[in-house]
C-alpha cells in the first residue's frame, strides 16, 4: 500500500462505531432492496475495508492480465467477466462504507505489485489468478464467521460464491482440477491483510 493508507490504517480509516449502514450494490440487491439500515461495530467496519482491499487487489489483477494482451479470446472473455464481477463486488462493499459514513479506498490509494513475469503468458497469468482468487475467497469467508450484522452475511457469502467460481475456473482452465476441498479455508483479518501485504508496494 502507499505511504498514504498502512494497513491500520486501512482498516481503521474513517470508522465510526454504531454508524447506520445503506447496503449498496447488485450482490445485495435483492438482500436489501435500495437500503437498509442497522448498527455497526468497528470490528464490521474492519471486515469491510479488508473486502473493498480485497476487491481493489482483485480488479486490479484482472486490469493487467487483460492488458497483457497475451490471452486468447476465451481466456480473456473470462477474465474481463471476471474483472466486471469484481467491480460490482467493489461498489457492493464499498457502499457499506459510504452508508455508514466512512470513505472506502479506491483505486488509486494502493500500489499493486506482482512478481516479475506474472503477465508475461497465459499460463503465469492463471497461475496468479489462482493465488489472488484463493486468498480472495478466504477473505470472504472469514468475513462471514466474523461479521456481527446479520444482514450483510448473505451478501457477502453471494460474493464467495463468485470468488469460488473465479478459482474454480483459473484452476481448470490452467490444466488442475476445478474443485476439491470441501471446506476452502477461512482467513482471520490479520492472514487476509498479511496476504494482501505480498502484492502492494
């Protein structure tokens, strides 16, 4: 991350105990209609910035491997769906953080780096695409077990449930199988942002 937002930072910016929550976005849509309001703790606030990091990481992997231009047509159909996915996710969590009044990070507040070659040919690009979906998805279900606001729960295990689609697909389409585990591991808030810390500046 930037010398601006340090990982405290990240997920204490802006907090503010108790603030109401607007639910935004295609994921909980269908959860909350155009809003919805309830109390949140600072600990969900922590677990939402962690998602909108998570998100950004994610859309902006998928930016790059689509610029690399070295995919054929139905890698990249995949990963541009896949970075649309991503962006809804983004405004979806994000908006937690607007409805309660605190500003979520954008694009341009993390600097994203990748090791050398990661967009160098399809297959270092699945590869990558494998590790950022697979800590992607632990994010969220972590997120599950440890937000408090039972209205949040089912949309973000929605976003799981795409995640998994992701990894199930990079996984696949690199030559490995598509599914296996029966229970996909959960990360804690600090592994999550441990595992976020590998890919900024």
């Amino acid at each position: 991350m930037t010398a601006s937002i340090t990982r405290a930072a990240f997920l204490s910016k802006g907090a503010k105990g108790g603030a109401a929550l607007v639910v935004a976005g295609a994921a909980f849509a269908d959860l909350a209609g155009t809003a919805a309001a309830d109390p949140l703790t600072t600990a969900d606030l922590a677990y939402a910035r962690l998602l909108v990091g998570a998100e950004l990481l994610a859309s902006d992997f998928y930016t790059q491997a689509i610029a690399a231009d070295v995919t054929k047509t139905a890698v990249t159909k995949y990963l541009q769906r896949a970075y649309d996915n991503e962006q809804e996710h983004y405004q979806s969590v994000a908006g937690i953080l607007s409805g309660a009044g605190a500003v979520p990070a954008v694009a341009s507040d993390i600097d994203f780096t990748y090791p050398s070659g990661s967009f160098d040919t399809t297959a270092s690009i699945l590869k990558l695409a494998q590790e950022i979906e697979t800590l992607v998805l632990g994010t969220y279900l972590g997120a599950i077990g440890g937000i408090a606001t039972a209205s949040l729960k089912q949309g973000v295990a929605q976003i799981a449930a795409n995640e998994a689609q992701h990894l199930s697909w990079a996984t696949s389409t690199a030559g490995g199988k598509a599914f296996w585990l029966s229970f996909p591991p959960a990360l804690t808030i600090d592994q999550a942002s441990n595992g976020m810390d590998a890919y900024t500046a």
